[in-house]
C-alpha cells in the first residue's frame, strides 16, 4: 500500500534512538524526507546516515535539548529554510525516565516528569504548526504510554506525564479539526529499547531476548501482554507511518495501543 509519503516533510523527536530510529527508518524507506531531532550529536548523525541508507536521500540529524524553547524554535527554523517553509508529520516520542511511586517521588522529579514528557511535545507543537499549516497536508502522531490505561505504581510520574501528552493531544485534535491537520496518539506497551534494558539490567537481568523481558514485566509489575514477549522497535514503524501519511485522511483524536494485546478500555 502507498502511504502517499514520497518526498514529505517530516520529523521525529527523539528520532535517535529506540522507537524513534525505528519510525525514522520506516518513513525513510517509504521515501519521505525525514529530520531527526535529539540530544547527542553522535547519535543525531549517526540516524541520519541509516536513514539515508534506508531511503531519504534528504535525511538530516539536528541537535537540540527539546525542553529548551529558543533551541527548538532553532530547529524548526532551520526544517522551514531547508523544506521551502513546509512540513508534513511531527512525530513526537520523547518521555520522562522517572520511577517511583506517589509517595517516592519528590517535587524535583515530578518537575522532571513534566519538563522532560510534557512540555516538549508542546514546544514542538508550537514552533512546527506554521510549517504544517502551509504544507497542503499535515500530521501529528504523539507517543504516549500503555501505562496510562494499566497502572503501575512505581510509575506513578511518568505515567501522569503520559496521560497529559494524551490529554494535549485530544485537545489538539479539537483546535486542528477544521484546518484537516490530523492527531493521533500511539500507546506503546512493552518494547525491547535501550531503556527497557537499561532497566532489565537494574533487576538483574542481563538479557535482550523479548520473552525473558516479557516474564519480567510480569513478574515486576503483573500485568504482561496477551502475547508472551517484548515487542520490537520495527513493529510500531509501520503504525506511526500509516497515521502520520497522507493515507490516513479521516483518524484524528484516536489512541492506538501497539502494546501486544490488553484489555480493551
């Protein structure tokens, strides 16, 4: 199926990386030219050479600390001078690294939890939307959390991060509505990503295979997916792909669990 993405305009936030990279990937192999947006400038360059690899022969890695509001205005700003003013799809996939529970946490991580999950995806919204309202289409494609529908307690900031981003996003939906800008959340569940890892090895596992790690969320927070293993980066490319392409034209203000199956809520 075409998605209608050869030649687009788009960005990913924390493209990077993890999910990102593998969104990042998935468009450049539909042909779309994709800008990825993150912290390490290795990293940023790093993506951009795959993706070129993978099919954007206009792939751009920039550098940027997204909760800085003067950085990302830079960064758009250089996006509009090198797409003639236009963008097609945001994608935002950044989010908070903060554990605990309610009664754990402290007010400096609570500040963490939302100036590292919220207030960029908000940042971006913002300096992109003059980009996306002088494209002829436009998409936004949010990532949120499977947590915020299944709770767990010892994620009590982060998932309260999420759900705001979630929350963002319904209303963006509302305000964008009549100009057709399209946007859509994307749930995730459990996938194998250098920060799952990194929290595997904080248990004592060593180990990336996808169902060790599925029988340790289990056993850690007892409410594994339908299916007994981690899900891949690569499988929710396609997901964010389709929502963020011309091809979707008629979903907007849905939330889409890519969480290897849960109850239905």
């Amino acid at each position: 199926m075409d998605l209608g993405l050869r030649d687009a305009a788009t960005v990913v936030v924390g493209g990077s990386r993890g999910m990102g990279l593998a969104t990042a990937r998935c468009l450049a192999q539909e042909g779309a030219r994709v800008a990825v947006v993150g912290r390490s400038a290795a990293d940023v360059e790093a993506a951009a050479d795959e993706l070129v690899r993978s099919g954007s022969a206009d792939a751009v890695g920039l550098v940027a600390d997204v909760r800085d509001v003067e950085q990302v205005a830079a960064v758009f700003g250089q996006l509009g001078e090198r797409w003639d003013g236009t963008l097609n799809a945001l994608i935002n996939t950044v989010g908070p690294d903060v554990r605990g529970t309610v009664e754990e946490l402290t007010g400096e991580q609570w500040h963490e939890a939302l100036d590292h999950g919220v207030l960029p995806v908000v940042h971006c919204v913002n300096a992109a939307l003059p980009l996306l309202r002088r494209a002829s289409w436009g998409r936004i494609v949010n990532f949120s959390a499977h947590s915020t529908q299944r709770q767990s307690v010892s994620l009590a900031a982060y998932t309260a991060a999420k759900a705001m981003v979630t929350s963002v996003s319904k209303n963006l939906s509302l305000l964008l509505a009549p100009e057709e800008i399209l946007v859509n959340v994307v749930s995730p569940g459990t996938f194998v990503t250098p920060a799952l890892l990194g929290w595997a090895r904080s248990v004592g596992i060593e180990s990336a295979d996808p169902y060790r790690l599925m029988a340790a969320i289990g056993e850690h927070y007892g409410h594994p997916a339908q299916l007994p293993r981690a899900g891949l980066p690569d499988e929710i490319g396609p997901v964010v792909a389709f929502l963020a392409s011309r091809r979707n034209s008629y979903m907007t203000g849905a939330n889409i669990n890519v969480d290897g199956g849960s109850d239905f809520v």
